[in-house]
C-alpha cells in the first residue's frame, strides 16, 4: 500500500484531498454546503428530457451531476466525461445502480474549441467543472478566453435545440462575464437560473 497522504493537509483553510474522490464525495457537503443545492437546481433547470435523451456530464468526477439528472430523469442515456480514471469509475459505479445506459468517457476536455467528443448531445450538464478546467490562478482576459474555447467545444456537439447548464461558483470569473463568454460562442437564450451566495446555475441553448 502507498503511504497515506498528511491528515494535516486538510486542516488548512484551502486544505483537503480534493483529488481522492471517496474523500471529496464525503466532504463535499461539510466544506462546501451551497453545492447541494446547486445539484438540485441544475437538474430542476432543464428542460423535460425524454426517455433516451443523450446527456454528458463533463469533467463529471464521482458523478455527482449525473447521478441528480438520473434521479430526476431516469431513462436517460448518461456520458460520464472525465480524464482522471480512478474519478470515472466511481462515478461509473455510483450512476451504475441505476442505469445500464452509461457510457464513460475518459478524455481530457479540449481547451482550444474543438468539439467536445461522444456526442451528439441533447444536454451537457457541467457541475464544479469549468473552472477546475479553465484554472484558479488566471488572469480576467485570459479566463474570459478560455471560457468561450470551453462553451465553443460544448456547443458544437449539441443537437439543435438542445441545452447546455453549468453549476458552479465564481472563482475563475464573474457569473456576468460567465454568460458573456456562453453568448460569444454562439450560445443564445442564455440566463441564469439560481445563484446562492458565490454559487450558481445558469446555461443557454443552441439555436434550434
Ligand atoms: C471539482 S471536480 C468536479 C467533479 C464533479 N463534476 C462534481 O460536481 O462533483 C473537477 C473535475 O474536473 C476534471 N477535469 C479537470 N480538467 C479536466 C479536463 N481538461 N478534462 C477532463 N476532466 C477534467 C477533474 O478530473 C475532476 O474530476
């Protein structure tokens, strides 16, 4: 067995196992608690999704995304997207109960606009994802650019019509500029759906 991490990296104010994803599902609630909510909201944010409906939840991590849009719509196809494979398995299995229509994907989400693969898709859900991508320590132009690449690869992939929703909180950038970059990359009827504290929920559509 592998030496144990330091327990007193998680006694910091930053602190924690963020990458260990047993540990982060078990503190996700007591280090975060607007991030509940913000599962809930996203899925109550989407449109009616019909059985076989094609979702991807990108950088889904342990699948927490996922597994509200499952319990919210239970026939629906789910692509588990993820680079790290020790995350997508445990999202694998945690959506797995429920489902056999589960397809992980294990791929590094592109940063320079190309499409997002696995698609095509009637709805990308994106939860605690596009800033983890677009990074903390990252200038406002910079951030504002790497956003819109983002939005430019979610959206090439979407059925005409379908939707794209994001739930996360405004490290990496203001929710205002957030949408901002949605519409520069072509998305429209852009909004935002719930916000709580520096937690939201917004997304928009591709045109039909
Ligand atoms: C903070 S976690 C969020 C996980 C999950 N969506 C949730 O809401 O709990 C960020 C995730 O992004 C993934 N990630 C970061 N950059 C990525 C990239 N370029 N491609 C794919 N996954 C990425 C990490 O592996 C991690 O699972």
């Amino acid at each position: 067995m592998s030496e144990l991490p330091n327990w007193r990296d998680n006694l910091g104010r930053d602190g924690g196992h963020w990458d260990d994803g047993r540990w982060y599902d078990i503190h996700l609630e007591r280090k975060m608690p607007q991030a509940i909510p913000m599962f809930e909201e996203l899925a109550m944010a989407l449109p009616p999704l019909p059985p076989g409906a094609r979702v991807g939840d990108l950088a889904c991590g342990t699948g927490n995304a996922a597994a509200t849009v499952l319990d919210a719509y239970p026939q629906v196809e789910l692509v588990l997207i993820d680079e790290d494979p020790d995350l997508l398995s445990i999202a694998q299995e945690k959506v797995g109960q429920f489902t056999r229509s589960v397809e992980p994907l294990r791929v590094s989400v592109p940063t320079d606009g190309a499409p997002l693969p696995g698609g095509p898709y009637d709805a990308v859900v994106a939860s605690l994802a596009l800033h983890a991508i677009v990074g903390h320590e990252v200038d406002r132009a910079e951030a504002e650019s790497r956003y819109e690449l983002l939005f430019q690869s979610i959206l090439e992939p979407l059925r005409p019509g379908a939707h794209c929703l994001v739930g996360d909180h405004v490290g990496t950038l203001d929710l205002y500029a957030q949408l901002k970059a949605m519409e520069r990359a072509g998305f429209a009827e852009v909004d935002c759906a719930w916000r709580q504290d520096d937690f939201f929920v917004a997304g928009g559509r591709k045109r039909p």
